[in-house]
C-alpha cells in the first residue's frame, strides 16, 4: 500500500505542475500582439505537451503487477479522462495557430 500511495502522490504532483504550467500559459495570452504571438502560443503548445507527456508518467507508475487493483483502475481512468481533454485542447491550439499564420 506504501508503493501506491507513493504513486499516487507523484501522480497528484505531476498533475498539480501542469495545472500550475498552464495557468501562467494561459496568463501570457492577454499579453498577445502581432510581434509575440509565435513565441506565446509556440509556449502554449509545448506546455499542453509535456502535461501530456507527465500524464504518461503518472500511469506509467501504476505499470507493474503489484499496482493491479483499485487504485490502478481509478487513477487509469481519470488520467484517460485529462489526457482526451488534454489532447483536445493541443488540437485547438494548433488549429488556432495554423489559421492565424501567415507566410
């Protein structure tokens, strides 16, 4: 039980990061102009990426067979569940981005 209440921490950890990342992400698309607009959203997509990538992190933790159970499955779930939002909000981006490009 200490190894998945380990996990889970590291998961909670990962997870409040991200939520910390995007909201100063999220904070510096007021200050957009013409001028910053790459740099700004180009920080805003890597952002929402690595969340991603430490969503996979935190599963990952739950891989071995001494982590099957409860808590496994709970923490599979919710993460499913930030991962597809997750992902949907990346696709925004990009599509925000392509459509505001202009070679």
């Amino acid at each position: 039980k200490s190894r998945v209440t380990f996990t889970l921490a590291d998961c909670i950890e990962l997870i409040d990061n991200s939520i910390d990342e995007l909201q100063k992400s999220i904070g510096e698309i007021v200050h957009i102009k013409h001028s910053n607009f790459v740099l700004i959203m180009s920080n805003l997509q890597t952002s929402v990426s690595t969340d991603l990538i430490d969503k996979d992190i935190c599963v990952d933790g739950f891989s071995s067979r001494a982590m099957n159970g409860y808590a496994k499955m709970m923490v599979r779930k919710q993460i499913i569940k930030i991962t597809h939002l997750m992902s949907n909000s990346l696709a925004l981006i990009n599509n925000y981005v392509s459509s505001q490009i202009r070679y």
